[in-house]
C-alpha cells in the first residue's frame, strides 16, 4: 500500500451533526479531513463513517492513525 500524504500534524475537532461522512485517506484532499476525490487514480480510496448523534470528534490528519478515521495520537510520533 502507498504511504499517505500527512495533511497535517494536528487532528481536527469538530461538532459533528447525525450523518454520514467520507474521510480522505489519500491526504492529498483540498477538503481536509474529508475526501473531495482527490484519490482518484490511486489506490487509496474515502473511509465511511456514520454518526447517530451530534458529537465532538477528532478527525485524523496525518493519516496514520490505527483507529480512522479518528485521531489516536499517532501524529505525536511522526
């Protein structure tokens, strides 16, 4: 698998409402932390994820979290 781009090495929090989103994987998204297609052509393809309720996230930048599309820390390490 191709490494990922870090897009940054913070993640972003954010209240997110009920819904379903798609989190960039490739880095490269002008849209960060959500794909905007920029993938295309490569092997990486948008996470999925769904919320049932409104809640206070944080979504992972840097593209190297073991718990996407959530941060766990990982861009302490890089």
């Amino acid at each position: 698998m191709p490494t990922p781009k870090i897009a940054s090495k913070r993640p972003t929090v954010i209240d997110l409402d009920p819904g379903t989103y798609y989190w960039c994987t490739c880095g490269e998204s002008k849209n960060q932390p959500y794909c905007d297609g920029a993938h295309q052509g490569t092997a990486f393809q948008p996470q999925e994820f769904t919320l049932q309720e409104k809640k206070k996230v944080a979504l992972c930048n840097c593209k190297a979290t073991g718990k996407g599309p959530f941060c766990d820390g990982a861009h302490t390490k890089l």
